[in-house]
C-alpha cells in the first residue's frame, strides 16, 4: 500500500468506532480524513477546537472556502446546521465531557495508555494545542496513526518523548492492527489486511496480549 492507502486504511476503521449521535472531535492531519468514511445513515456531529460543531467532509479540490479551516488550518466544509463560537465555549464543550469521542494521532503510545503527540525536544513544533484538553475531556481516546515511523515502532513499552497525558488512550487503530488499553495490557484485537500477528509483535515494542477471538481488520 502507498501512504495514502495507509491513511484511507485506517480513516475508514476509525470510521467504524463512531455511534450515531456521537459529538466526536477529529484532530489534524490524518484523523480528518474519517469524516469521509462515515456510513450516510449515521449521523455525527464533528467538532473543531477553534470554534465549531458540524464539520463535513474535506472539500473537493478548486471549492475550498478560505473562511473555513479546521484548529490546523485545513480547509473543511460545514453541514447544515453548522454552528459557529469562540473559543471559550469550544473548550467549555471539551472540558465539560460533551465530547464521546477524539481521534487524534500521535508520536508515541506506550503499554499504559500514555500519550506524547505534541513534541520532539530541539525541533520547532506548533504546540501542543488542545490535545491535552480532548484526552482529558473525551469520553473516549482513538488514536490514529502509522504504526511506525522510518522502521522505529511507535507503540512503546514506555513514551520517550514529552507526554501529551498519561494513562488515557482506550484504542488505537493503526495500519497493522486495532489494539485495546486495558489494565492487563494492549490487547492486538484486529490484524490489517496484509499482515499476520508476528508482522505486528515484530513491529511493536510494547508487549502484546493476543486477543482469543482475534480476526482481520474490516474496513
């Protein structure tokens, strides 16, 4: 697969996660291509940290509204009903637990549910902005990444790098796998299309627990 298939690959898992009625916040890069996989027949209302609820699917190319960007400057579109505030209200949704779920990527996850999406000490970065909010403040944590970067696993033992939050990631939903935090440890409960479980032990350095029920990732 080419790295769009990677990313297609697991939008469309996370995309499975999501129940109707769900106020769910989708962070930048990868994680905003779920609401295109969403099942018309489901209705989720998206939400963006810098003051929105009701974000569509990402515009077609040449229809791009400059007026409307997503928290890291993505252009988005908006649904009907879409509502506009400041960012005070935005955070108020967040940290007051209206928010089901989060889909956020990341650095590093570690065997403990542990976080560090937001920084890699001497390289220039953005900031954290409001993951640390959503991880706290959502009901439940998705992350959706690759699961390696450059060959390095990306899902640890322990963090390396400066954490985002500790002990707050339920899922995560990689290329290779859908695995489980659960206090035992991360339970490996889907393997992708391509690969088998050795392909995923191979490419993990935390420990893996096999779930007994374990199938292939539908997507």
């Amino acid at each position: 697969m080419d790295k769009f298939q990677i990313k297609e690959l697991i939008a469309k898992r996370v995309a499975k996660e999501l129940h109707d009625g769900d106020v769910v916040n989708l962070g930048i890069g990868l994680p905003t291509m779920v609401a295109n996989y969403v099942p018309k027949d489901i209705d989720i209302t998206f939400q963006s940290e810098n003051g929105f609820v009701g974000l569509g699917s990402a515009p077609e190319e040449g229809k791009e509204d400059k007026d409307l960007t997503n928290a890291g400057g993505q252009y988005v579109t908006v649904k009907p009903g879409a509502a506009f505030f400041d960012s005070a209200t935005s955070f108020g949704i967040i940290r007051g637990g209206h928010v089901d779920a989060t889909v956020l990527g990341a650095l590093q996850v570690d065997e403990k549910g542990n976080l560090a999406n937001w920084m890699i000490p001497g390289k220039m970065v953005p900031g954290m902005g409001g993951a640390m909010d959503l991880v706290v403040g959502a009901k439940k944590v998705i992350i959706a990444m690759t699961h390696t970067a450059k060959g390095n696993p990306k899902i640890l033992k322990k963090c390396t790098l400066p954490l985002t939050a500790a002990g707050q990631v339920n899922l995560i939903i990689t290329e290779m796998g859908v695995i489980e935090v659960t206090e035992k440890g991360l339970v490996l409960k889907e393997i992708g299309p391509e690969v088998s479980i050795e392909d995923v032990k191979a490419a993990t350095d935390a420990e893996l627990i096999i779930a007994d029920d374990i199938k292939k990732m539908e997507v």
